[in-house]
C-alpha cells in the first residue's frame, strides 16, 4: 500500500499552522493580526482597542492589553513619519 501521498499532505502543512497552535497561541495571532488591520488602514485605532479586548480571556492580564496597545502605538507612529 502506497502512503506517499498522506506524507505529501502532511509536509504541504506549514510548521506554524494554526492547526499546530495552543489556544493561547491562536489567541495571540489573532490580536496581532487585529493590530496589522490596522496597519493597513482596514479597521480604527478604536477597533482595534475594541477587538483586542474582545479576544483577550476575561481574566486576561493588562500587562497582555497593554502590549498590544503599544504595537498599535507604534504602527501609528510608522504611518506618521511615512505621510511626512
């Protein structure tokens, strides 16, 4: 029996998949790419705040908040100096 085809389908899957992540890791990747919306102008700095939160566990830290906060600080601080 040929299993070479299962193997090809296995190795088409990226290392970093989301099927890979734990749920603090998808947590993780979705409010970074919450963030990076708003790096392409797809969504408001208040959308974002307001998406952040909503993925962040309710007894989630400030400390993760605030992280988050500072990346979206510093996509606008990027765009700014690039509209100069």
């Amino acid at each position: 029996m040929d299993t070479d085809g299962d193997n090809d389908r296995d190795n088409a899957q990226s290392p970093g998949s989301q099927n890979d992540l734990s749920p603090t890791q998808e947590m993780a990747q979705s409010c970074l790419g919450i963030v990076e919306q708003r790096g392409k102008s797809s969504i408001t700095t208040t959308e974002v705040i307001l998406s952040v939160l909503k993925t962040l566990p309710e007894e989630g830290s400030i400390q993760a908040f605030m992280w988050y906060v500072d990346q979206l600080t510093e996509i606008k601080q990027d765009q700014a100096v690039a509209l100069e």
